[in-house]
C-alpha cells in the first residue's frame, strides 16, 4: 500500500459524498508545519489559622446550568502528603462577581470543607443569570484567599445563542510530559472544556519526563495525593480557572481496562473498595453537580446540560457498567464475541436514558461526550481493540440505529482514549461505510499519555491503513493536543491542535486540521 499524499489524500475525504449530512471537508490544512453546608448572608465562623497556603491546587468550576454552577476548591496546603490540614471542618467563603477586581459581589456565601471529603468545597451557585460570564474566589479567614476563576453560565433553554465553543482534551499522564498543551488552551477564545477521561493515571512511578508520587494507589489517602499531584500543576490550574469544564472519567481513574468490578487480579470485594477509593477521590476533585457520595462505589456521573437550543450534552460513563471486555481483551484478531448481544457499555438503565434523551431532545446538535473510540475501526470485522465500541458491536448498532431515527438531530461524537487525533463518519451500519450517515466523532488526543510511536506498535503502518478507510477522515496518533469545536446554528467546525513537544512547560502550538459539517 502506498502512502497518499497528504493534500490528495483530504482532497478525496472532502469528495465524499454522504447522503444525510454535507461533508465540507479539510479546510485550511497545516499538516507539515450546592454548597455543602452553609448558609449565604449568615456570617461564616471564624477559620483555624493556618500556616500555609490552603490554595496550592486552584480552583475550578463545571456542570453549568442557566443560572448556576459548580465551584470548586480544596484546601491541601501539603497536597501529595495527605493534604496538611487540621482534622476538623473549615470554614470557606466564596464570591462571584461579574468583574475581575470583584467590584461589585453577585452572590456569596459560605461552605464547610469537610476533612471526610479532603476539605474540597463544592458550591452549586444558583440565581445567577443567564448566559453570563462571571469571576469567583474562594477565602479562608482574612489570611488566604484562592486564584481568581472566570466561568460562565448556559443560556437559557428555548434561547438561540449563536455559538458555543468547546474545547475537548483527555489523557493527561503526568510521568509522560508536561501540560504545554493546556498552556495554550488556557488561552482560546473558549465557553466550555469537556474532558474525556485520563485525568490521572494510577500506574507507574518513574517517567520520561516527570514522576508520579509514589507507587500505584491502594486507598482513600493515595488517590487523593495523586490527584493532589496532578492538580498541583500551573497550566492545569490555568485551564481550570479559564471556563467552566464538564467530565467524565475512563479507566485510569482507577485501573487500566477495568470493567465494572472486573479488575484482574482483584477480588470483587477488593475492586469494590478500589473503585470506592477511586471514585471519592475524583468526586473530592472535580466541579461536579452530584451529591456528596455516601456509597463512592457506585457513583452516577452520566447526565445532561443543555446550551440553549443549541446543544445538548449526554455526558455518558462507559466503565462503570460495562460487561468485561470480549475476547479477552486481547487486541488483534477479532475471536466472534464482540459481536455478544449480551455485552454492553452502558448497561440497560444508562442506555435507555441516552435513547430517551436523544429522542426527546429539542436542540440543533447532540453532543455526546464519552470515553472510547465509537466508530468502527476494526480494518473489515478483522482486528479488534476489544476495549472500544467494537468490543459491544450490538449495542453500538442499537444505538446508530437511533441517531439514525427521524427526530433525532446531528449527533457528534466526543472522544479521548487512544492518544490519537481521529475524525470519523459515523454509518447507520457501522461497517458499511457507504451507508448513510447519522453522525460524525472527533476523538481528540492525548494532552501528555504517549502515543503510538512511543510504543513498540507499528505507528506508520497503523496510520496508513487507518487514512485509507473510508469513514476516517484524519488519524493522527504521534501528537499531543486538544480540540477546539465550534457549535452553530448552522454548521460544526472541529479544530485539531498540537503542541510542539511536551518535554518542557513551553510550546509551538499548530493546527493540524479542521473538519465542519452543516446540520441537518
Ligand atoms: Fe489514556
């Protein structure tokens, strides 16, 4: 097989001729180059001085609604050795205000930081309004008070914003290089960042770049240091603190590939308790809008925002359902039972509300954010990462066979997982690629987790054979970045980002692609 050029090779892509959507194809090419506790206005009690700034890991906000959102912080002025704080809540004032300097306060109050949660604060603001951008901080005592985050509320549902731009990133592994990526990010013109999952990785002491802070974590108290080391980081904190974010998590928030409670070598109790230490540490960490988990092992994160009448977002879990991956999860030659009708992703409950939420919902675009690879990429039926949709054939055909249902509107794919940066197709058969097309994915790549070529996989020949299927418009597997995507009423325009190196905290940034499609 030869190599295609590769403007001749776009040129081809952006002749396609798909039935449903309009593929405009490659343009501009760069290739080479609720506050738990308290009450507002009630005066917070006085706060335990304290030696050391409690604010080492920044702040954050997510989960917006049209007249709230989450803030967040917590209190860790020793993060990776246990926090350092006193064993006994803490008092923490927040403010909102709509200026950088807080001339003028929008809403503030108070909240306990809870040492059963790390002392993190979550606040669920509410009463905002619409459609606003707004600057918050967080204070302890008259002694500390937070870095300044700037955040932002939805529109209003049955309002008609113009646009909504949204930047995707995923898989962060701290031993693999620094956040040079993010050091850009927190510098695009952005309303929203989706992460797709990665954010810490459990394995590995030594790396190539930097070192995780100790050995893989057991417990409660080593989740919460290794959040603690990567939260520590200033280009993370930066992106953080520039717009609100929306997540969920994928594997190595707990261990790689597990499956529900399947973790080999772990007993489904020692997974339950594993998977409960996991799961506390990343709700302690995280702007989510959930409550405070009293049974952390089983923790729903799958759940819906909506941008105006814009976008929808079906923000999916696809591992703490899942049936054990086929074949082993051996990847290489398909063995038959990806193609189980007893294997899922999303398990029954999960599945039947993102069917039910698609068909009832009333915006231009779908946005489902999610962990793994969606579209077929398995070369025929042929090879299989048993780990991605094509390990749960039947499910992932149920599904398309709902984008594909009249009614239900442009739907676009989100996507971390595999280090690679992928556009691709999405058929009403996944397999046959010249059937009609019921929506597109961008999988964005990693913003530090090595790639293929720093693998012992053959990196060219796998980009090659992928660049040649016919519903993958761009692979790209050697290159750390993000997505920028932006939402219209009329059309998608995804942007694939790269970072010169991630070998130090400065970088090149250039852009590699651009794909749009009009809506229906
Ligand atoms: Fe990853």
């Amino acid at each position: 097989m030869t190599d295609k050029p590769e403007a001749e090779r776009l040129d081809d892509r952006s002749s396609l001729t798909l039935s449903r959507r309009e593929f405009v194809g490659f343009i501009g090419a760069t290739l080479a180059a609720s506050a738990c506790g308290g009450l507002e206005q009630e005066q917070a009690p006085s706060a335990p001085l304290l030696a050391a700034n409690p604010f080492s890991l920044g702040v954050a906000s997510g989960d917006p609604l049209s007249t709230g959102v989450v803030l967040w912080t917590r209190l860790a002025p020793e993060p990776i050795a246990g926090g350092g704080m006193p064993d006994e809540p803490v008092p923490v004032i927040w403010e909102v205000s709509r200026q950088p300097d807080f001339y003028g306060i929008e809403a503030y109050g108070w909240a306990w930081a809870d040492p059963d949660f790390a002392h993190s604060v979550h606040v669920d603001v509410d009463g905002l309004e619409p459609d606003t951008w707004y600057y918050y901080r967080f204070r302890v005592g008259a002694q500390w008070t937070s870095p300044t985050g700037r955040t932002r509320t939805f529109p209003r549902p049955g309002e008609s914003p113009v646009r909504l731009r949204l930047a995707t990133a995923s898989c962060q592994n701290w031993r693999h290089g620094y956040y040079s990526a993010y050091r850009h990010l927190a510098a695009e013109e952005i309303d929203l960042v989706a992460f797709l999952g990665d954010y810490i990785y459990e394995s590995g002491v030594q790396g190539p770049v930097r070192d995780h802070d100790g050995p893989r974590p057991k417990d409660l108290d080593g989740f919460r240091n290794r959040y603690g080391l990567y939260k520590s980081d200033p280009d993370l904190q930066a992106a953080h603190a520039r717009c609100p974010w929306i997540f969920t998590w994928d594997d190595h928030e707990v261990k790689n590939n597990y499956a529900d409670l399947d973790i080999p070598g772990v007993s489904v109790d020692e997974a339950k308790a594993l998977r409960a230490a996991a799961y506390q540490a990343y709700y302690e960490h995280m702007p989510l809008r959930i409550p405070a988990p009293d049974e952390p092992a089983d923790m729903q994160i799958y759940r819906r925002l909506q941008f105006g009448d814009l976008v929808n977002f079906h923000v999916l879990d696809g591992r703490q359902y899942r049936t054990d991956q086929p074949c082993n999860d051996d990847a290489g030659l398909a063995c038959g039972e990806e193609k189980d009708e007893a294997n899922t992703m999303l398990g029954a409950e999960q599945r039947a509300w993102l069917e039910g939420g698609l068909r009832a919902s009333k915006t231009t675009w779908n946005a489902i954010v999610q962990q793994t690879v969606f579209a077929s990429l398995n070369l025929g039926g042929g090879v299989l990462n048993p780990d991605q949709w094509d390990g749960y054939m039947v499910e992932r055909q149920r599904l398309l066979s709902v984008f594909a249902e009249e009614g239900v509107r442009n739907v676009v794919v989100h996507t971390g997982d595999i280090h690679a940066a992928i556009f691709a197709t999405l058929h009403r058969d996944a397999n046959d690629f010249d059937s009609e097309v019921v929506g597109v994915e961008c999988v964005t790549t990693s913003i530090s987790s090595n790639g293929l070529s720093e693998s012992r996989m053959p990196s060219d020949l796998i980009r090659r054979v992928m660049n040649n299927q016919k519903n993958i418009g761009y692979f790209d597997p050697d290159r750390r970045g993000y997505c920028v995507c932006e939402y219209t009423p009329e059309k998608f325009t995804v942007e694939y980002k790269s970072v010169s190196t991630v070998e130090s905290r400065e970088a090149e940034l250039s852009v590699d692609g651009v794909f749009e499609i009009k809506r229906d």
